[in-house]
C-alpha cells in the first residue's frame, strides 16, 4: 500500500494518491489532473476511483476531468446530488482497491454529503481516515456553507456535526491516521494546526471539538463561535463542482492569449474586465496598469483572488510575468474563476513603451514613517483580521479588514495623506491597488508592515494571545 498526500500551500488543501497492487484511488483532486495520470502510469498503475469527500466550497476539483480522462467513477456519500454521473454509496458501503478496502462513513455536519473514507490494511485493519471537511487537525469544518442547501440553520449543522464525530470517527483506534482535506489558512475552519498529517488518538487530545466530556451543547457553541463570514466565492465553487466546468486545457488556452498593449486596453475597455496585477511586490510598487488590483502569485494568491473579485465569471486580464502565465491562469482557475481572457505581452516595460500611463504607490520603511506615526496626526488604516488588531496593533491605528475593505472605504480619508499597512506588506498592497482603482492615491504603504515597525521601535498595544479573544 502506497499513499502520498499531495499538499497546495496557496489553498492549504490536500488531495491524495492511494496505490496497492496496481489499483490507484485519488481522493478530492485537483483542477489540474494530469499530475496524477502521469503519476499512475509512472508507477505502472491505473486509477480506479475518484473519491469526493463533498461538495466544495473553496476550490475547484478536478473529479469530472479526472473520470473523463480515465473512466474512474466519481464516488459520493449520502445526500450528493451532482448533474454528472457518479456512484452515490451507502453508508458503510465498502470499494475493493488492490489489497485494502475503503469503507464509507457517512459524517454530515460540514455539508449534508460530507463523507469520511476508512482505509483498511491488507489484513482488514483501520489504518486511515480520509476526513474531508469533516475532521480536521485542531478543528473541525464550518458548519454554515449548506444552510441554505439543507434548509438547516448553524445550528442544526453544528449538532449533526457532533453525531457523526461521536458516532462515526471518535469510536476509531486512536492509531488511525487522519488525513484531513485542508490545513491552516483555509477558511473552511477558525483553528487549523500547522501540520497536517496526525493520528486520531492525538487529535482526542489536542483538537477542542473532540474532548470526551464535551456535550452537544457545549460543542455547538464552540463551534459556531467567532466564524467570520464565509468568501463571496464559495458558493459558485460548489455549484461548479455539483454541475461540472470546462475542460482546464481550454482555460489555459483562452487565459494564456498574448495581446499588445493596444489590444490589452481594447479588451479592458470593452469587457471591464479585471486588470489583475500578480508579479512581485516591489514590482507593483514601482510602476503598474492604471487601475489595476494586485494580487501577487507568491502570496496566498488563489484564496485572495476569490475573496476579493468573488464573481468567478468576471472577465480578467493579466499583468504577469511571461515565464509564469500559466501557473496564474491554473491557480486562478482553480478556484473557479476560468475566464481570463488572456495576459499584456511584454508587461509594464511594454506598456510603457507604448507611452501608456503608469502609476506607483508611496511606499515607506517604517524609520521613515516613525516621526509621522508618533506625532499622532495621520491616520493609520490596519488591514489586517480583527484578531490579528486585537492581539496587538499600532497606537491610534483603526481596523478595516481587507476581506471587508469596501465596508470601510466611507470611513478612509481622500484629501489627506494616511498609513496603511498589514503583517508583512502583501495585504496591505493588495488593499492599496484596490482604493487606488477607486481614486485614492493619498496612501501610503508600509514597506514590511508590523513586524518590521515593531522591529523599528514603533509603539504597539500589549500583546493579547489571539485564543484568548
């Protein structure tokens, strides 16, 4: 038995490639399915299943390509309902792989379809839970994306969830290994560990929803506490991967179109499409498109993209650097947003060569902002989590999230210069281009965000652990 976690830091998701005796099964794949069809033939094997823990919500699987290309059925637990053709199974139903056996467990909560997959070694044993968003490592998931599917409140998720983790995972040898379906970062849990592989008995330790003494009660409450409003996006990713998409290579031909700088303004002013600017920070700092959002590849760039643009069918077009057009058109793609329409050949210089307008944003170290900060008069705009602002933040400084920028752009000055900044100087230039396209240009940015004003001696408030709020 072979089994190989294949891990995206930018999505913090996990698909899984299982092998025994020549017979694959690949548990929630990504968009991009080649990957594991190479990796199949590589090790003169063939894929089998394609497993669907639920429907999801934060990214684009790649089932329906992956079946399609391979004649693997798409499995579903209980309750699924996609428009393509899949094996719905029964809970407790069991699929033969090579030597070791899969069964079904049905564990609703999360969504109502939410189904954790038990691995069985060659001699019968409970070796591995693939857990979806059912389980995860510190956390367990959201319980507020079906509600409107379910005709259930919050509520009523949270208290299905607790069921099927009593019933279903905790009665488990505490050697059983979890694999979940995401780790920290994603927006599919509030409480994410770092790591993500872990064994069950470990996680009956660590995570709070699995404590033995817990009841329902208690269990909902916690759960449901302090869950920030799910991304905009989340529901067209699920609905794409309830009715199936477009081939990826389509995407990429489409999103990988070359145009000039005369044929990129065209198509911008006649799609309004989104200028999307994804190169490097100090890149954009120094010269970009009018108009035009950062969101750098090297950030989270994918989760960003879809908490801020939201409408996966906005039309986009692309300020990238050549060498990486299709990992941006891929990664855009993977959370549903296929319709880029092609990238500005030659970028800035280019544009620029054109005799194109350029602009800048002001962006300043924090020794060189500390006199400004410390007589106090210039307001400082924090966009960073509320959590992340209550922990610790700048004296005098105001929060406006960058999830929730536009709730907070009445509040921003438009005369007068002000500060912003975040962590480390990526949100805060994401939230930048953003009031810039909206003709703000009296900002400016802080050049490594609070940890280097901090580093700088620049007074913040006492240090709160972020649990504990």
């Amino acid at each position: 038995m072979y089994i190989e976690q294949i891990y995206t830091g930018c999505l913090a998701q996990g698909a899984y490639y299982i092998e025994s005796n020549g017979e694959v099964a690949i548990i929630d794949p990504l968009r991009e399915v080649q990957q594991y069809i190479d990796k199949a033939n590589d090790r003169g094997a063939k894929i089998k299943y394609v497993f669907e823990t639920h429907f999801h919500a934060d990214f684009v699987s790649g089932h329906v390509t992956l079946s399609e290309l391979t004649g693997a059925p798409i499995i579903y637990g209980p309750n699924a309902n996609p428009k393509f053709e899949a094996i719905i199974a029964e809970d407790g139903q069991e699929f033969v792989l090579g030597d070791v056996t899969f069964k079904v467990l049905h564990t609703p909560g999360h969504t109502m379809e939410s189904t954790t997959y038990l691995l069985r070694d060659v001699e019968g044993e409970d070796h591995a839970i693939f857990s979806g968003d059912t389980l995860f490592l510190g956390d367990v998931g959201r319980p507020d994306l079906a509600q409107k599917a379910a005709n259930m409140t919050q509520e009523d998720l949270a208290a299905t969830l607790y069921d099927s983790l009593r019933n279903k995972i905790m009665p488990l040898a505490d050697e059983v290994i979890v694999y979940p379906a995401h780790g920290a970062g994603s927006a599919c849990g509030k409480n994410m560990m770092k790591e993500t592989v872990d064994t069950l008995g470990n996680q009956k330790k660590v995570n709070y929803a699995l404590r033995a003494d817990m009841t329902k009660e208690e269990f909902v409450k916690e759960v449901t506490d302090g869950l920030a409003p799910p991304p905009s996006y989340f529901p067209l990713n699920v609905k794409m991967n309830k009715e199936g998409y477009q081939d990826i290579a389509d995407v990429l031909k489409q999103g990988s179109h070359a145009m000039s700088p005369k044929e990129f303004e065209v198509a911008a002013n006649e799609t309004g499409a989104v200028l999307l600017d994804v190169r490097s920070k100090q890149a954009f700092r120094e010269a970009h498109v009018p108009r035009s959002i950062f969101i750098g590849l090297d950030g989270s760039f994918a989760p960003w993209v879809g908490a801020l643009i939201a409408d996966v069918t906005t039309p986009i077009l692309l300020i990238v650097d050549e060498d990486r057009v299709e990992e941006a058109v891929t990664r855009l793609s993977r959370v549903g947003f296929d319709n880029t329409l092609g990238y500005l050949k030659g970028g800035v210089k280019a544009w620029k060569e054109a005799g194109k307008e350029v602009d800048s944003v002001r962006s300043w170290t924090p020794s060189e902002l500390k006199d400004m900060i410390e007589a106090g008069e210039t307001p400082i705009i924090d966009v960073r989590k509320p959590t992340e602002y209550l922990s610790e933040h700048v004296i005098n400084a105001e929060n406006a999230p960058l999830d929730f920028l536009n709730e907070h752009i009445a509040e921003i000055p438009k005369e007068n210069d002000f500060i912003i900044h975040c962590a480390s100087g990526f949100r805060s230039l994401i939230a930048s281009s953003i009031l810039k396209a909206r003709g703000y240009h009296n900002m400016i940015d802080v050049d490594g965000g609070i940890k280097a004003m901090k580093a700088d001696g620049i007074k913040v408030s006492d240090y709160v652990c972020p649990t504990t709020l």
